[in-house]
C-alpha cells in the first residue's frame, strides 16, 4: 500500500527540518572555520612584520613594534577562549550526523513508509541534537565560570 498523504507530507516536513539544519550548521561550519584561519593569518603576519621590521631596520618606533608583536599574544587568547575551531568541527559533525537522517529517509525506508518509520526517524534525530547540544554546552559553551572560580584559603 502506498503512503498516504499525511505520510508523505510527514516525511516533506521531516526532509525540510533536516536541510534547514544541514544548511545553517554548513554556514556555521564554514564560518568559524574562517575566521580561526583569519585570525592566525593576522597573528602570524603581526608577528613577520615586527620581527622583519624590527631586525631590517625599517620599523623605528619601539610602540609600533612593541603593539605588533603583542597581536598575536591577543589574537592566541581570544581564539582559544572563543573555540573558533572547535566550534567548526562541532557544526561539521551535525551536519555530517543530520546528513545521515536524511539518507535515511530518503533511502532507506520501505517502500510503503508507515507513521512509524517516521516516527522512529524524528525520534533518532532529537536524540542525536540532544547529545550535539551537551557536548556544545559542556566543551564549548563560553562561559565565566573558570574566571570567576574562587581559591579555597
């Protein structure tokens, strides 16, 4: 028996769920990507341009040489605090693991698809966005709690 409309507007309504996370987690993924390499290009650059500017001769003023070999101290402390790499490689494994689910909607269901593959799809993927969401709020999650710790005396 083929599948009937509800069925079918199920698994539409599942499949657009799923390119809509694929889509904004592959934007995401690109971006911190992006920008963690941005950052290290400036960082090493500041770096080349006060150590070869200083030794040539051609930079003269010790602030300027002194504000340029600090960037990468800075752009080092920001990027590892704000986890720009990391947070790629989370958005990259969502979209990977989301991928999955779409494969298996569009393929791997029977050919006539029942309200309970749907079912047992939709159920996997809020079960995997709930461990995607506490691997994010435990490894990389910002937050001032390591900051803010007080020593015992």
């Amino acid at each position: 028996m083929p599948a009937t409309a509800e069925i079918r507007k199920r698994i539409g309504d599942l499949e657009h769920e799923l390119d809509s996370v694929i889509s904004v987690s592959h934007r995401r993924d690109l971006g911190n990507h992006w920008t963690a390499f941005v950052l290290m290009l400036i960082a090493l650059s500041s770096s080349a341009v006060a150590g070869f500017g200083g030794i040539s001769g051609m930079l003269q003023d010790p602030h300027l040489i002194g504000s340029l070999a600090a960037v990468p101290a800075a752009i080092a402390l920001f990027g590892t605090t704000m986890k720009f790499q990391e947070k790629s490689n989370w958005h990259y494994r969502r979209k990977n693991g989301v991928k999955a689910f779409k494969f298996r909607l569009r393929f791997e269901l029977p050919e006539s698809p029942n309200a309970n593959n749907v079912a047992a799809i939709s159920l996997a993927f809020r079960e995997f966005e709930g461990v995607m969401q506490q691997e994010w709020e435990k490894q990389l999650a910002f937050n001032w709690s390591t900051l803010s710790k007080k020593r015992d005396h």
